[in-house]
C-alpha cells in the first residue's frame, strides 16, 4: 500500500495504475476506521482492481461549535488497518491539499442539503459536497462506496452526481452494527459506558416502529417518537418517516425510510432503517 499526501502524486500514481478496463474503486473516510469502513473497503477490493481509500477529516463539514478538533485522528491505526484490508492507495491529504489557498468554491445541493441532518449542522452538506467533488476530481474513481448509515449524505452524493455529471457509480453497503444494534461511528468512541447503553435507544426506536406501526409512516414517527423521549439522557432531534430519494414525504404507496437523530451527552448520534421489508 502506497500512502499520498499530495494531489500531483496522487494522479502520478493513479496514472500508472490505472489501465484500459482496470477499475478504481474509491472509499471516501474521515479516519478512526471501524468495520463499517472495512466492509466499504472490502467491497471496493472485490468489485474494482485497484482500491484507494481517503483519510481527510473534512474541517467545512463541521459548524462552529462542533467536534472537527476533537474528531479521533487514528493515522498509524488507520493506515494499518487499511494495509491489511488490501488497500492499494491511502490518500491522506493536509488541510492545504484539499482546499489550496484562495479556494472559494462550495457545492450547494439543494434543499436537500437543508433539511433534517442539514437544517440541524448549517453548511454540514455543502462541506460534504465540496470534499466529494473535490476528491471524485483527483481519484476519478469508476465506483465510490459509501455506508448506509449516512443515508441523507447518500442522498445528496447522488444527487451531484447526477446533476454535475460526474461519471462514477455511486455504490452502497449496510450499515454495520454492534451486537446490541447501535450502529458503528467514528464517534461512538466519545461515549461514556453509560452514554453508550443509552445510544441503543436509536436502534430500539427504529425497530419497534418497523415491528409495531403496520407499517404506517405516521404511527412510526409517533412509536419512535416515545422510545427516544422516554430515555432522560437523550436529546431527540428529530425521528421522521421519510422518502428515501429526497427526504421529505413518503410518496403513497412508495418506500419509507425512517430516520433519527438524537445527542446523548455531547455525542450527536444519527441512524435509519427502512419501514418495511430489507431494513
Ligand atoms: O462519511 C464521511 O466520513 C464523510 O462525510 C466523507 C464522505 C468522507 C466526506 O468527508
């Protein structure tokens, strides 16, 4: 595994691996790598020839006030695990890289970019945007692989993909969980034990409104609604039945995600699940 700091070695690099019909396959991260990433790795070194995996903790996606200083920086870590995961390239940028001097450009995508997860982190999308596009233009990945568990981020990659035509194929994979469901985040690691049993609350709430609302969208937001204020540690942000597209309202008839979002302490925690059939 080679690791790259800067974008002209990166295309150097890449240049040289990349051959006709050999495929790139790129895993955008943030670092403190768990097997959510892994899977997404995994996946990358399976369907594409050469794997190169992004370690940037992206400072425009985070709003004044939260976690970018204290975000769990774990290179050594990362980079180990990474190298026994089969990756082929880690492109691990500075700050300078990704956003050279004088850089003033900012994807928008929307208002898609402004509801739920976006209207509670101001800017949060755009950062996101930015970044992607920016490391979409520097790996010119064929697939880029993304966690479910970041279902609205999913959504809005999608959506500059297909408005900016951006020629990669944006893949999925499910969102990893812990044996008592709390869904894997780099930031699970701020969780105090106690914090911790109280997280599991997301999952129970998503669960039980799959398994008691017959699979009415108004009836899960009201299920979800009562498992997250029913526990005294944790603060709801919010708990929608959702289109999975565009995230606002179910279409009749058509499929329903549920989504959450909730602090336990100072730990902003999201989660989702389909209502009904694969969660
Ligand atoms: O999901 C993440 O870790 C980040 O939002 C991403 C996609 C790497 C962009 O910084």
């Amino acid at each position: 595994m080679r690791v790259v700091r800067t974008a002209s070695e990166l295309a150097e690099m890449l240049a040289a691996a990349r051959a006709p019909g050999r495929r790139v396959g790129l895993v955008p991260t943030m670092g403190a790598l768990h097997e959510g990433h892994l899977a997404l790795i995994r996946a990358a070194r399976a369907e594409c020839d050469v794997c190169v995996v992004s370690i940037f903790v992206n400072p425009t996606q985070f709003a004044p006030g939260e976690d970018y200083e204290r975000y769990p920086r774990r290179e050594g870590d990362d980079l180990r695990a990474a190298r026994a995961a089969g990756v082929d390239f880690a492109f691990v940028p500075p700050v300078e890289e990704m956003y050279p001097p004088g850089a003033a450009t900012r994807v928008h995508v929307g208002e898609l970019g402004e509801i739920l997860e976006g209207a509670s982190r101001p800017g949060h999308f755009a950062g996101v945007a930015t970044v992607v596009a920016r490391l979409f233009n520097l790996v010119r990945p064929d697939v880029a692989y993304f966690g479910r568990k970041d279902a609205q981020q999913v959504a809005v990659v999608r959506r500059m993909v297909a408005d900016l035509a951006f020629p990669v194929t944006i893949a999925t994979r499910p969102t990893v969980r812990d044996r008592d469901g709390l869904a894997l985040s780099s930031r699970n690691a701020y969780l105090s034990p106690s914090e911790r049993r109280t997280a599991t609350a997301l999952y129970r709430a998503l669960t039980e409104a799959r398994s008691r609302s017959g699979g009415d969208p108004v009836r899960a937001e009201a299920i979800m609604r009562e498992v997250l204020t029913a526990e005294p540690n944790l603060q709801l942000d919010y708990a929608r039945a959702v289109d999975p597209d565009g995230f606002g309202e179910p279409r009749p008839g058509g499929p329903v995600l549920l989504v959450v979002a909730a602090c336990v302490g100072r730990t902003r925690l999201i989660d989702n699940m389909m209502l009904e059939g694969e969660p």
